[in-house]
C-alpha cells in the first residue's frame, strides 16, 4: 500500500509538472505571436506611411514636374489602395481556408521584396541598377500595387491569431501591444527618410521585413484554426457566408462605418493641411510629413489608452465611443485654433491622433463579432475598408470646396463621418469577453 501510494504522488507530481510545462510552452508560443504580428505591424505601418512621405521627392527626383507630381503621386496612391482592398479579400479569405499562418508569411514576403525593388526604381547604379532598364513610372506603380495586396493582410491576420490564442479577457491587452509597436512604424518611417532618402528608406523596409521572415517560423497555426479543419470538413468559410448573409454584411459595414473618422483624420485635416491651412490664412502652411509625424506621436498613446480603458471598463463599445467623442472634438480644434499659427494645427493633431487611436479595438471588434470559418475574412478586411472609405470621404470634400470653401468642406464631410459613425456604434453588439469557439452558419 505504501510503495502504491508512493507511485501514486509521483505521477500526481509528474502531472503537475507537464502541466506547468505545457502552460509555459503556450505562454511561450503566446508571446512569440504577440511579437511577431507586433513587429510585422511596424513594418506595414513603416511602408505606408514611407509612401506619403517620400512620394514628392521621389517623383521629382524621377524628373516630373509639380504638375506632373500631383497627378502621378494620386494614380499611384490609388493603386497602393485598389491592392490592399483585392489583398483584403485574398489574404482574408485564404486566412480562413489555410491558416493564419500562411498570411502571416505570404503578405510579408510580397510587401518587403516590393518596397525592396522600389528603391531601385529609375536607378542607373547600384545592386538595383538592373530596375533602370523598366519604364520608372510604370514600375513604380506596379510595385505600389503589389506592395499594397501584401500590406492589406498583415494586421488581420495578426490580430486574428492573436485573439484566438489568448483568454477572453486578456486578449484586448495582447492586441493593444501590436497596434502601441505598429504606430511607432510611422515615426520610424519619417525619421528614416530624413537622413537616408527615399531609395534607402524603402531598402531598409524590405530588409526589415525579410529580416522579420524567419522569426515567423517559430509562430505556431492557432489551435481554434486546427480544431474547425479537423471537425467542419464541410463548413463554407471566407467570403461565401458574408455574401450569402445580409445579417453578416450588414455588421461588417457597421464596424467599417465606426472606424472611418480615423481615416476622415487622416486624409482630409492632415493629408490636405496645406490647403486647409492655406484658406485659414496660414503662411507658412503646415508640412503634411511633420503633421504625420505629430498625429503619430498622439497615437502612440492613443492606442495604449484605449486598449486599457477597454480592459478596465469591459468593454468595447465605451471605449470607442469616448475616443470618437474626443476625436470629434479634436478636429474642432483644429479648425478652430488651426487658423492661429502652424503651430496650433500642429499641437491640435497631436490630440486628434491620441483620440483618433481607438483603430485597434475598432480591429479587435471585428475579430470577436464573428465566428471562426470567417474571422481571418472580416479582420483582415476591416483596416483596409476603413482605409479605402478615405475615398469617398475625399470625393465629397472635393465636391462641396467649391461652394463651402475648404474649411467648410473639412466640417461638412466630418460631420457626415461622425454621425454615421455613431450610428453605426450604437447599433453593433458589445464583444468584450465572447467566446471565440463557434462558426457562422
């Protein structure tokens, strides 16, 4: 009885120490995922924001005219934006029929050896000289658009991973540290840019990326994935059941609409600051590549705040709704105390980008609201939709400058934005702490 009793505690300790072991081994494999899809974030947000900055220079340097420049800087934004709503659909949908792992090395692999060959575009010397043999500007747009279908799927499926990993209420701290490491990427893009110059900075991206690569091999498949592979066989996943469900479609826009004042932020008061500012009577006009670099800073603490506040008050939908209200009265700010100096602007989008922050739980809304054969679809096309709404936003602030003036303009389409957004919020179900174990029928 003794020697069985002895047997007994040692497989009881030998069980307790395999559990400890595999509950380290998964906090382990935790925190190499909330790394990887962290600095993988930085190196998206680092290219696109590199794109904005080096898009002058580099098209003058390239021999267009200012003429020239701003028609040619447009075409080619348009096609970084047309390649992240087609990889939005490509790397989401392929999320949730082979993993999210796959996206995680698919859309790095494109985005680092696109931004790598964009640095030698027109060049006729160097390891790069090779690119000068292709028309310059063709090739730089076919490079912004290959580099925009791998940019569109790096935060989803980032995020998506993420979230099906961690517990329910840990998750929203876990996705915080990737958009607080993400946002740095823009100040990083600028910063780069002013002492290497836009072939060097976009170089440095791709090195970065493919340096990032090969950390990607120690991630492990989520196991919410591994389980709906071996149990629905049959389960329709990716896009078909959004398309199939207005009541899927319908939730999907409504996360959208909620994040389009970011993008509203972005495109409209610092992205046509010059034109804004112009009107306001400003001499001289705010550079739109500090103003970047000012709204950046503010959402570095932007993102942590709103990610804990959500953890602390439980929820999603508070969260967002207090940094909405704060970014509608962030640009009022601006347009109001904008006219001062530069700045004024300037210090008002720093608080426009704190409050315009709540973008990651905007990105950690659309994971929890939806089951798993469709999660990788709507998390990964969720940022890029919001980014694509910059596109009517703008069209409208185009149209009504005329009439209103720019300023007019700027609180017209706002206002628009803000409403629709706030609709949009009070209509959507709270997530916070949803289990993330079920499939969309």
């Amino acid at each position: 009885l003794a020697k069985q009793f002895e047997f007994a505690e040692d497989r009881a300790t030998l069980s307790a120490t395999n559990m400890s072991h595999s509950k380290q081994k998964l906090f382990s494999s935790m925190n190499i995922a909330i790394l990887v899809a962290a600095l993988g974030y930085f190196v998206d947000v680092y290219d696109l924001i590199l794109f904005n900055v080096v898009r002058w220079q580099s098209l003058e340097d390239l021999g267009l005219t200012m003429e020239q420049q701003t028609q040619t800087g447009v075409w080619l934004l348009n096609l970084q934006l047309i390649g992240m709503l087609l990889g939005g659909v490509l790397w989401g949908v392929l999320g949730d029929l082979r993993g999210r792992r796959s996206v995680l090395f698919g859309s790095i692999i494109l985005y680092s050896l696109a931004n790598f060959l964009n640095a030698g575009v027109g060049a006729t010397s160097g390891p790069l000289a090779f690119m000068g043999g292709f028309d310059a500007i063709t090739t730089y747009g076919i490079l912004r658009f290959v580099a925009g279908v791998g940019l569109a799927g790096e935060l989803g499926a980032g995020v998506t991973l993420v979230a099906e990993i961690s517990s329910r209420h840990g998750r929203g701290i876990a996705v915080t540290l990737i958009g607080a490491v993400g946002v740095v990427g823009a100040i990083a893009a600028g910063v780069v840019n002013e002492f290497t110059g836009w072939r060097m900075s976009y170089a440095i991206g791709g090195v970065m990326g493919l340096a990032l690569l090969a950390l990607r091999f120690a991630v492990f498949e989520s196991g919410l994935f591994d389980a709906m592979k071996g149990e629905s066989s049959n389960l329709a996943r990716g896009l078909l059941p959004i398309l199939k469900s207005w009541t899927l479609a319908l939730r999907l826009i409504k996360v959208v609409v909620v994040g389009m004042p970011i993008w509203f932020t972005l495109a409209i008061l610092v992205g046509l600051a010059p034109k804004i500012a112009s009107e306001m009577g400003l001499s001289p006009t705010p550079k739109p590549g500090h103003l970047v670099a000012l709204f950046y800073s503010g959402a570095i603490f932007g993102d942590i705040a709103s990610g804990l506040l959500s953890q602390r008050l439980k929820s999603r939908k508070i969260p967002i709704g207090v940094f909405m209200f704060g970014t509608t009265v962030a640009c009022a700010l601006v347009l109001l105390l904008g006219p001062r100096s530069a700045a004024w602007y300037g210090a008002a989008t720093v608080v426009m980008g704190f409050f315009s922050a709540y973008w990651i739980v905007v990105i950690t809304t659309a994971s929890e609201l939806f089951g798993t054969n469709v999660r990788a679809t709507v998390t990964t096309m969720t940022p890029n939709l919001i980014r694509a709404s910059a596109v009517p936003v703008t069209i409208l602030f185009t149209a009504v400058a005329n009439p209103l003036g720019a300023v007019g303009a700027a609180w017209l389409s706002g206002g628009l934005c803000f409403a629709l957004a706030a609709i949009a919020l009070w209509r959507l179900p709270e997530p916070f702490g949803r289990d993330l174990d079920y499939y969309e029928k």
